[in-house]
C-alpha cells in the first residue's frame, strides 16, 4: 500500500477516538486517525469512516443511510452491540462492515485494510464488556453498558426510551443504573447528569465529529 489508510471516527465522545488512536499508535505505517470538522462537506481524504453507536438511542438508520449516501469513503458500523440483526442492517443501508469494539488492535488494523479494499467485513457476535476500547467513564470503573446508560440519561431518555433502545428489560436497565450511581457516588438522576457533564458525557452536535487531530 502506497500510504497508510486515512480512517476517521464519527463519534460525540473524544475519549473514544482518543482510545482507538492509542490502539493504533504502533501501525501508523498502515492506518491513521484524522480529524474532521463537523460541517466539511466532503470527505474526500478520508478511506474508511467508523460510525460509533455508543449513547444513540433509536438509531433508525437515518444518520447511517444519510453517511452512506453523502460519502466516498467507506462506512462501517463501529460497536459493543453487534448483534446479527444489528449487522445485517448495517450492511442493507450500504455500510462495509460492522466490528466489535472487542477487536485488538491488530485485528482492527487487518479489517479496515479488508474494508479499504472493498471486502464487506462482520466481527463474530461477542460477549459484553470483553476487549479492548474505551469509554466515557471507564476511569471512574463504570462498564460499557453502565457508561451508555448513563450517557442516554444525561442526554434525558427515560427508563423506559433506554431499555427499548437497547433490548433490556426495564428491571436490567434499574440495575445497571443502581450500580453506575454506587460507582460514582451519587443517588439521584439529577446528581448522576451533573457527574456525567462534568466527566465526558456531554455529546456534541447530533451529526457531527469530534474535532480533535490525530495524525
């Protein structure tokens, strides 16, 4: 390959482009991060573009298809979820590919070069909170999935709108919740929401990306 691959994240939560950029730091001969603003129009050097699902609560597919449609690069599904049924959606709405966020960062590097190249790739289903990645909150010992709850309550989804979006139970998402306010010490939905936009939860514009350089 001539140069390494030009990926971009479209992600509301610096830390995890900052995650995936220290993943890849020992192949920059073959991939690099890079920034965007989020109003180019364009993304005519970008190769590959991950579309992160972290804290979107009913993604019906409209910001997908619309990635899809509005760009030259590549778009694959970046995510801790990927469900078959999540997947194959994915790639019905034009994406190459969906990955685990539980990839190492070898097997990350191997399947956006895949992508690049024009294979559509899927992760094998994986079991939550396994791998590598980060996330809002990790820090403070919050799970992936305490942190996306979180994430959907400071962005004032209920209970009932959390559980619909991600296929739990409303008693799981109760306990879940239960167990993020022990990790970080609070015991109302008012406190946990000034924690969280005091610690990275905070999103930033709905369509945009975060604009951070990584090079």
């Amino acid at each position: 390959m001539s140069r390494p691959v030009r990926l971009a994240i479209v992600n509301d939560y610096e830390v995890v482009v900052a995650g995936v950029v220290a993943m890849l730091d020992e192949y920059l001969d073959r991939v690099t991060v890079v920034e965007l603003d989020a109003h180019t129009p364009e993304l005519a050097d970008v190769d590959v573009v991950f579309y992160d699902t972290f804290g979107r609560a009913h993604d019906d597919g409209v910001q997908l298809a619309d990635l899809v449609r509005s760009r030259a690069a590549k778009i694959v599904v970046y995510t801790w979820n990927p469900r078959p049924d999540v997947a194959d959606r994915a790639i019905a709405l034009g994406a190459r590919g969906c990955l685990s966020k539980s990839l190492s960062a070898e097997e990350l590097v191997e399947a956006v070069e895949a992508v690049h190249a024009g294979v559509v790739v899927t992760s094998p289903e994986f079991n939550e909170g396994f791998g590598g990645g980060e996330w809002p909150g990790r820090a403070a010992g919050l799970t992936q999935r305490e942190a996306e709850i979180l994430a959907l309550i400071t962005q004032g989804f209920t209970n009932a709108d959390i559980a619909e979006s991600l296929f739990l139970s409303i008693n799981s998402i109760k306990t879940h919740i239960r167990l993020a306010y022990q990790r970080i010490g609070v015991e109302r939905r008012t406190q946990a929401v000034a924690w969280c936009l005091q610690n990275g939860f905070a999103p930033g514009p709905p369509n945009g990306i975060e604009s951070s350089v990584y090079s």
